[in-house]
C-alpha cells in the first residue's frame, strides 16, 4: 500500500491500529507524549463475541487469558464496613478483565513489528493540502504524512488540532475519578476483588492486584459540577479528593494518606466526547478522541473494534481516504455510541444520591436484575464484523525511538 499514516497515542486504539494497519501494508508511525509504555492503570475488559473475534483475529487472544485478573468481584460496605452488596466478578470484569498497562504492552509488542514508535514526542502542529498532512512535532521533527490519526483519548490533542476547542466536543457527566496505587495491607477483609464504601454521592474502593499480592489500587469517584483545575497538577488535584471524602469512615482516612505519598495518580472528570464527524480531510479519529466516555461507555472494547473496522477499511479502498473514513464512520457510529451511553450511567450507578443508593442495593441483590444486565451488556457489545482478510507479512526493521 506504500501511504504514510501518523497515529498520536500509544494506549489502546494506537497500537491496535498500527498492527492493522502494518498488516495491511500501510507505513506507519506512531507518536506517544509519554516516554515509554504506561504501566498499571485500572482493570479494563473485553466483553462478548464481537470483542473476542478481533482479538482473535489478531493473535493476542491467548496473550490476554494468560495475563487476566480473573475478574474483580465487588463488594459495597456501609462507613462501619457492614456488608451492603456483593457483586459477582464477570459483572464488572466481562468475559476477559486485564490490566490497562498489560494490555497496552501486549498490542504494542503485536504491533512492533509493523510500525515505528516514538516516545517523548507529540504533534505540534498540523497542516493539510493535496500533498498531504505536514506535521511539526514538539520535538523539532518535521515530516508529511498521507493520514494522521487521534488515537490520543478524550483529551485529544489531534482533535484540538484539527476539529476545534475540547469544549465544542465535551460534555461533562456530573462525576470526577481517582486512581492510584499504594501499598497492600492487612486487615481490611476483601480478598479477592475490591471493597468500597458508599455514602451518597461519594464512593471509595481498593483492591488487590491479583499479579502482585503486594500492591493495591485505590479508586475513589465523586459527584460535582465541573470544576476548575489544572489538569497537570497533581497536588491540586490530590487537594479536591481528600476534600471530598473529608469526614467518610471505613478505610477512606488510610487511603487518603497513601494519596498523598502516590506520584502516580490519575484524576479526571467523568465526560462525554461528542464529535459530529470523525475526519476532517486526511485527519480522523478513533476510540474515546471520537467517541468515548472517561468510564464504564466500554472504551477498550470499542477501540479495538474501530482499530479493526478503520484499517480495514483504508485497505479496500486502496488508501482513499475519503471512501474508507465515510464506511468506517457508517459502520461504527452507532455501535460505538450504543457502548458509550454506558458512561452516562457510571457515577449514577457507583455512586448514587440518598434515595438511589438503597433502591441499587435492593435491585442488584436480585439475580434476575443482575442477570439481564450482562446480558444487556454482550447485546450492546455486538456487531456483524466485516471480513477484511488477512494480508501483508512481518516486515523487519521496526523500531522504537525516544525523543
């Protein structure tokens, strides 16, 4: 195919791509701000046929079962750490749960071979004609490119770029998240999974990490009008949650201390990426840049999905990127979007007000209720995958480079 296609993002939906893509026989780049792979992160899964298709189609099937958590059930305590719910774990791992970070390390080793890396780095600057995208990196680099691609999430720095200001594309959904890792210690009952507390509008939970018995991960989520931050401060945002669950019993005071001492917290608004069209001439879109949800809108499996459909795509159509991004679009919208109302629902459903939390408490203990919510949640996951074949060999020479 021979066409010169830039992805921004090392996470999920960039990997992913540039295997399809390099399989095709495209040449590509991928560009990652970070210096290397991210590690840890939260559990993420895979859910239903359509998800397991394409991981089987790209030989990471068997790499993933080997690495899963094996599930995270979920029990809910009140502030006196009495039992209030216990939730199975394919209700929250899906049919494959696997750490974030092991999974980005596991497309990227898939995708080596077919595409060259550069950590450190990150667009700077984009400029299309006839010719092509002309892009400056911040590194100094310069370079022209047939296609440019945001794999970058729902902060999208390509979508910035190339669509307009994150405010015409974000909607925020009422809830902000905390992660972090700290840790592991005795005493607080949970075993296998995670164990939180709820009081209304608030939820903190921990849970072992099933690889490393040593370490554990706190997630804390609370609802709030959008608030005023910086988004690379991590002390001011370490100040908002331990402002929030000032005052909560449990283990909330423990797991705000080991905050303190973390140097690897995330922390963002629970938000809706709304984007009207997902290309803008030779610059499209893919995963949570185009249509994502910061939690529970089933991202990971979107993403690869869309990675799949786009590349496949671009390859029937000899690289006419006006015809591949129109049938990429068509075919994904509506599925990835049916995925993404899930987000809507996440802090809602984590942490609900005072009259929500025990009418949740009450349904969930049903089986039938829980039931027909994976149900629910395979039927949303579904789509008729087209088959694009596989072409191309194992190209040498690959590489990964830092700025």
């Amino acid at each position: 195919m021979g066409k010169k296609v830039l992805i921004s993002g090392a996470s999920v939906a960039g990997p992913a791509l540039a295997y399809w893509l390099g399989r095709h026989g495209f040449d590509v780049t991928v560009v990652e701000v970070a210096p290397g792979l991210r590690e840890g992160g939260q559990a993420v899964d895979f859910r239903g046929d359509t998800h397991l298709t394409v991981l089987e189609r790209m030989g990471v099937l068997d790499d993933l079962r080997r690495i899963q958590t094996g599930g995270s059930p979920m029990v809910c305590v009140d502030e006196k750490g009495r039992t209030r719910l216990r939730l199975p774990a394919d209700f929250a791992g899906g049919d494959i749960e696997v750490l974030r970070g092991d999974l980005a390390r596991v497309l990227y080793e898939h995708s080596l071979p077919y595409a060259e890396y550069l950590f450190g780095d990150s667009i700077a600057g984009l400029r299309q004609d006839t010719g092509g995208v002309h892009v400056r990196f911040r590194s100094g680099r310069a370079g022209t490119f047939d296609l440019v691609v945001g794999a970058d999430g729902i902060h999208s720095h390509v979508r910035r770029l190339a669509f307009g200001p994150e405010e015409e594309y974000l909607s925020h959904l009422g809830y902000y998240a905390a992660t972090w890792s700290l840790p592991n210690y005795p005493g607080i009952g949970f075993g296998e999974g995670s164990v939180g507390v709820n009081v209304p509008g608030r939820y903190a939970s921990v849970g072992t990490d099933n690889r490393d018995r040593g370490t554990a991960h706190a997630f804390f989520l609370f609802a709030a009008d959008r608030l005023a931050y910086d988004r690379h401060d991590p002390e001011q945002q370490k100040a908002l949650v331990t402002e929030a669950f000032a005052g909560i019993g449990w283990d909330v005071p423990h797991l705000l201390g080991t905050l303190k001492e973390t140097d690897e917290l995330y922390f963002d608004s629970i938000s809706r990426a709304d984007v009207p069209s997902w290309s803008n001439g030779r610059v499209t879109l893919i995963g949570d840049a185009a249509c994502g949800a910061t939690i529970g809108g089933m991202g990971t499996g979107t993403a690869v999905v869309a990675a799949y459909v786009l590349a496949g795509e671009l390859a029937a159509a000899g690289g006419d990127h006006v015809t591949a991004f129109a049938r990429y679009e068509a075919l994904l919208r509506d599925y990835a979007q049916g995925c993404q109302k899930g987000g809507d629902r996440t802090g809602k459903f984590l942490a609900p007000g005072r009259l929500g939390l025990p009418v949740r408490n009450w349904l969930l203990r049903r089986h039938r209720v829980l039931d027909w919510m994976l149900a629910e949640g395979k039927k949303a996951t579904h789509l008729e995958l087209p088959d694009y074949g596989q072409r191309g060999t194992v190209p040498t020479g690959q590489c990964a480079r830092t700025a």
